[in-house]
C-alpha cells in the first residue's frame, strides 16, 4: 500500500537496504531501494539504468512494473523525473521515476532523488560492483555478432536484472 514517507526516513531504509546487501536468487538490493521509492511516495514507475560499454547504451537494471523497458513512458505518466547516477565526474546510469499526477515533483523529491542516486553511485562502485558487471555483461550478450544475420527489427539493448 502506498502512503507518503518522510525523505529522512526513506533516505535512512535505503542507506540500510545498501549497507546490508544481501542479495538472493529473487530480489536485489536495487529492487528493494525501487520498492521502497514506490511505495514510500506517490511514484507511478521507477527504474534504474546503467550505462555500459562503450557505445553508452543504457542497461535497465530494475523498475517498478510491467512496462516495457523501450517505452518513453507510461501512458498514464503525468510527470517524470530523470537523475543522473554520478560519482567523481563519472557518469554511471540514470534514476528514472515517472508519477501518474501533473507536476508531481518538487524540490523535495529533487533532493531525495538525488541523494538515492549519489548513495547508488557509490554502492554500484563499490559493494554492488557484482550488480553493475552482470548488467554489463548481459549488454554485451544482447548484442548481435557480427557474422550473425541481421533481422530487420533494431536490437533490443537492454535486458532487466529485475523487473516486479
């Protein structure tokens, strides 16, 4: 059920969910962190994406429904957000959090949004590096071989990690 969450209070879980990291076979920490961001406000879709390779492709990590991971956005998004996940200069991925109500983000979920993402910059580089390397890695599966035939559709680039 969602009810609206103080930022400190959020902030604090996530800090929690990252410092345990205690990944299983069904649920990663990034999946909880989307868990909590959608529950604890009032965000219609949230996803993470990683940029890999060196084509800066962009590799969806998690999201927070079933929406398909090419769409710009949900039929029903009224307003969405987009917070680049950086650290020392280094630009790692994009928060990307959508709302189904216009004008739906203020300097309040600003600043929350971005602390997510300074705190998932430095779990992705550190701890969750494990996380970052299989999303490189199946970027690079997902690509067609050269010698390969090429079918007439473009490439899926992306693949979810986890998707609820």
């Amino acid at each position: 059920m969602k009810s609206y969450r103080p930022t400190r209070a959020l902030l604090t879980e996530i800090e929690g969910v990252l410092a345990n990291n205690q990944p299983d076979f069904h649920c990663s920490p990034l999946d909880q962190i989307i868990e909590l961001l959608t529950c604890g406000r009032y965000y219609s879709w949230v996803g993470i994406y990683l940029i890999g390779g060196t084509d800066s492709q962009q590799q969806l990590l998690g999201s927070s429904g079933d929406e398909h991971p090419h769409q710009i956005a949900a039929p029903a998004t009224r307003s969405k957000i987009l917070v680049s996940i950086k650290l020392a200069g280094r630009d790692l991925g994009v928060l990307a959090v959508e709302s189904d109500h216009e004008n739906a983000f203020g300097s309040e979920d600003r600043v929350l949004l971005e602390q997510v993402a300074y705190q998932l910059a430095r779990f992705l580089t550190g701890p969750g590096k494990y996380i970052a390397r299989k999303a490189r890695q199946n970027a690079v599966s997902a690509r067609p071989q050269a010698h390969a035939p090429q079918s007439a559709s473009p490439p899926k680039r992306s693949a979810a990690v986890g998707e609820k």
